[in-house]
C-alpha cells in the first residue's frame, strides 16, 4: 500500500495540468489530488514576459506547491513549471523541460520529477498573411494555440487564446491596423492547455515523479530514494581501461540520508567510444 494511499494532495494549477497529472498519481498512490483553482497563477511569471519569473525554474515550481498548500491547508502539495529554450544537442531545435515537484511538510522531503524533449515553440515578426499562415502550420496550429502583438514582442497589447483560424485572421488584421510599422509579432502560445506538445510532457513528468515517490528507503521507507550521483569508470570492451561510462550509482534517501552504492548490472563493459584511450 501506498504511504500515500487516501491522502489529498495540493495541486495549484489554472491551465488544466491535473488532468494529465492526476490519472498518473490517483491510480498508484491511491491519493487524490485536489486541484486548486483560487489563485491566478501568470502573477508568478508568464510566457508571454508581460509578468516575468523570479527566481529559477525549480523556485517557481515550489512557490506554486507552497501557495497550494497554503490555499488547501494541506500538508501535501505538487505544482509544475515548464521552460522552454534550445536543445542541448545541436542548439537548432526547440527544447521543454517540465519539473513537477512534490512537497511533504509530514516528512519534511522534496521530490523532483522531470521530463524534456522537443517542444512546439517559436515566433514570426510579418506583415504578410500567408507568411503566418505557413508558420503556424508548422507550430501545429489550431491544436497548438498561438499569441499576436502589434509592433513587436514586447508591445502590451496582446491576443491570447487563439485556437483557430477565423479568429488568427480577424486578431491578424486587428493587430496589423494598431502596428506603427505595419508588422505583427506571432509566437506560440506555451500556457500547458495550449500546447498539447507541452502538456505531453508534463504527463511524462508526472510518471518520472511517481518512479521516485514509489522508491522508498530501505532504512527508513521514506519516498524518494534515488540517484544522486554516478561514479565513472565502467572497463572499455577494448582495452580495459577504465571509461567515461558510469561503473556504480549512488542511492540517496531524502529523509534519513541512508546511501547505498549499486554496481551497475546492466552494461559488463564499455564501448571504446567512450573510452579516452581508444577514442582520445
């Protein structure tokens, strides 16, 4: 059983998060997460930077866990943050990185669920119909929604909720007669209900945060014995020599700090790839 099982569990979201979260969690902790809907959660920061974010991606998710639990008066609370920048590969691509955090004030841990992948973001500065007819066919337009300015990507007025295509082309035209230099700054809308992509993703997260939930401590059955780090040095298949490739991880209890060091069992070996000597 669940330590969880038949406790409420915060969860302060206005852009439907709880309905990719909650069917993930309810299930296997036997909970139930009660969504919390009494706060306007874009005065924390929005995509859209007319509110900016203090603070870091993980800061933000922990406001919002605090607030809901504040709001709620439980001791149990999740809140999610999503951020959207480059890939880390190649720096082409668009890249969504979703933290769903849990916090327990019962036993004072903090557990951390993340996913990432490519994202459906991006913008277009244009004058021209077609040539934002084209770009949010490539944005997965109406499924993905879409945000127009005026001017440019700083002007404050500002149309949200577009999600389909007589109205991109009516709040087209409007915004095209306020523009002083006859442009219309288009990007993609990343509030979660707007972005399937992104909402995607924090599904994902959901599941991770639910694997470390469910590993508990074997000292003290505390949630959220994890990985905290990974020792290198699994032997290359070539040479022998010690690798890049991790050999053992180190498992880490939130609560008690009990750790533990497990060798890796599902690689014997390296691959000279990644061995300095054979690949220097």
């Amino acid at each position: 059983m669940s330590i969880y099982s038949g406790q409420k569990i915060a969860f302060l979201t206005q852009h439907g998060k709880e309905r990719v979260v909650a069917p993930v969690l309810e299930p296997a902790l036997a909970c139930v997460v009660q969504h919390i809907g009494d706060f306007d959660t874009d005065q924390l920061g929005t995509f859209t930077r007319d509110t900016p974010r203090l603070g870091t991606q993980l800061d933000a998710a922990r406001q919002k866990a605090r607030m809901g639990m504040q709001l709620s008066g439980l001791s149990l609370g999740i809140a999610s943050e999503g951020s959207f920048g480059l890939d880390p590969f190649s720096g082409m691509f668009s890249w969504n990185v979703e933290l769903l955090v849990l916090l327990d004030d019962m036993r004072g841990i903090e557990i951390v669920g993340m996913a990432q992948g490519v994202g459906r973001s991006g913008h277009l500065q244009t004058k021209d119909w077609l040539a934002l007819e084209a770009f949010a066919k490539r944005k997965g337009f109406p499924e993905h929604h879409l945000v127009l300015r005026p001017n440019g990507q700083d002007d404050p007025h500002i149309r949200k909720g577009i999600a389909d295509w007589a109205s991109l082309r009516r709040f087209f035209d409007d915004c095209l007669a306020q523009s002083d230099h006859q442009q219309v700054f288009a990007e993609t809308d990343l509030r979660a209900f707007a972005n399937p992509s992104r909402m995607a993703h924090i599904e994902q997260a959901a599941r991770d945060l639910l694997q470390r939930i469910v590993s508990t401590c074997p000292s003290c059955d505390a949630p959220g014995f994890w990985v905290v780090e990974r020792v290198p040095g699994l032997l290359c298949s070539a040479c022998g020599t010690p690798s890049n490739s991790y050999r053992s991880e180190v498992w880490q209890c939130l609560a008690c700090h009990h750790h533990e060091n497990k060798v890796r069992t599902d690689k014997l070996f390296a691959d000279p790839q990644h061995c300095a000597r054979c690949n220097p």
